[in-house]
C-alpha cells in the first residue's frame, strides 16, 4: 500500500480544477492493431494523450490519424525494438541495432554511460525527432520511451532532448516497493531532469489492475499534483478496463485530462516514502 502524507498543496493558477489524472497511452503507430485500439479510447474519452513511434509500420497512418482528431502526441523514443517501417533509413537501422545490443546486453546498462556509442545515441535521436516533425507537422515537446530507455545514462548525459520539454520520470514506488539504492538513484535522476525540464509530480503504470483500491489512493493525489498514469492499450485486460470507465469508478470526483495538462504550480510537500 503507497503511504502518502502531503504537506501543503499545490496551488494552480490554470488547468483543471479538482483532481485531473493524465492518462497517457504509449506505442501509438506501432502496428494498426495499436493505432486502432488507442484510438477507440481516445475517442471514448479514455485516455488523454498518445506518446507515438516513427520508423514503424503504422506511424505514418497513425500522424494522419493525430492531425484529423487532433490528438496530442509526444515522441515515444525507441532504441530497442526494431524499426518495421518500409522505407526506414538502412544507416539507421544499423544505429539502432548497436544501441539495443548495448542497452538489451545487461540490465544495469541503461545506466552506464558508453562513449563509444555517443555518435550513435545522438544520431538516432537526432532521426527520430525529425521523423516526428515530418509526419506530425510540428516538432515533439513531450518525450519518453519505449522501456523508458529515454532515462538511460547516454540520453541524459549527453542532454539529447530539448530543454524545457516535457520528459517522463521514472515510476513511482511506495516504501518497499523497491530497494534503497534504486529509489535513490531514481529520486537522483528525476531530480537532474527537473533542471532541464517539465515532469509529472508522479508517474504509474496502469498495471497491476488489482487491487482496485490502488486506483483510488493514485487518484487521490491528482487533486493536488500532477500524476500521470502509462498504459498500453494492445494489452486486452487494460484496453477492456479503460473501455469500460473502471478509472472512473475508482475515483468518481476525478477527470481524464483531455491533451498532456500540466499544471503550473509551487510545489510542496513531503512524498512520505512514495517517490
């Protein structure tokens, strides 16, 4: 169970008022089957905001798609999952295939640093962000990634993503949840993101869906912070929660943002072992 004490309040000067949950949805573009089921939540007011894939087969469909129903897309960065677009560069594909051998090698090595893959990081990035703007009309100010490998040590040290853009945190984990040194070194990380840029006060994955009371405490803390929930419509079990309103009926005072909203606000108060 999350134990969680605030201390004093998040003021806002404009947004939502109440408690307003973003609940943003990755992998938008992947595959038609993805496109296709996220967008059945966006259009049922499900989910806020997509975080979208280029170089994969359905992305240029899914920019169509983003454009007409003027979904708010972020740039869901991928090193690790090969690229399945047709026409999708063979330099980068290269690129790309070195960095998920690095990062997919151990499961410390997102967060070693590799100086001999600093030209490939920046290039892939590089690609991506452009890709986006071709299809998306307009550069990317929001970003994460795909296994969150946008957080590894290559992307962070070498400040590839813009300031002032939005970037995802990593997730937040109640007391126990896990080990010391892992939420200090994400408390860390976090932290040196702050300085660059704008980020969720908290970050969950829609999954475990059990127990439902876990809903409740996390929609509790939209009241007052900014918290956004990750989830992956592919998966049946969260497409069938989404779809039938489940959020909502854990948290019946709390509103799906419609777009990415962040709040402008003070923050201050005590996480009381949640980071």
């Amino acid at each position: 169970m999350m134990n969680f004490t605030p201390r004093g309040p998040l003021r806002t000067n404009d947004g939502p008022h109440g408690a307003a949950i973003i609940v943003n949805a990755d992998d938008w573009g992947r595959d038609r089957v993805t496109t296709d089921r996220t967008l059945d939540c966006l259009l049922r007011g499900a989910i806020s905001s997509v975080s979208a894939m280029v170089f994969m087969d359905d992305s240029e469909r899914a920019a169509t798609l983003a454009r007409s129903h003027r979904v708010d897309a972020g740039l869901h960065l991928n090193f690790t999952t090969a690229y399945s677009a047709r026409q999708c560069p063979g330099r980068l594909i290269e690129h790309q295939q070195k960095l998920s051998r690095f990062l997919r090698s151990h499961r410390v090595a997102p967060i070693v640093f590799h100086p001999g893959l600093a030209a490939s990081f920046e290039y892939v990035v590089k690609a991506q962000c452009e890709e986006f703007e071709r299809v998306y009309g307009a550069p990317a100010d929001r970003f994460d990634g795909h296994h969150h490998m946008h957080l590894c040590a290559n992307v962070c040290a070498q400040k590839l993503l813009p300031s002032g853009s939005i970037v995802r945190r990593n997730l937040s984990f109640g007391a126990g949840e896990k080990g010391v040194l892992n939420r200090m070194y994400r408390r860390w990380q976090d932290n040196r993101l702050a300085l660059r840029h704008r980020q969720a006060d908290f970050l969950f994955n829609l999954l475990p869906l059990y127990p439902r009371d876990r809903f409740k405490t996390i929609c509790e803390l939209g009241l007052e912070y900014n918290v956004e929930i990750e989830t992956h419509p592919i998966n049946a079990e969260e497409y069938d929660f989404l779809i039938g309103g489940e959020l909502l009926r854990y948290g019946p005072k709390v509103a799906i943002t419609q777009g990415y909203v962040l709040r402008r606000a003070e923050r201050n108060f005590d996480t009381g072992g949640l980071s």
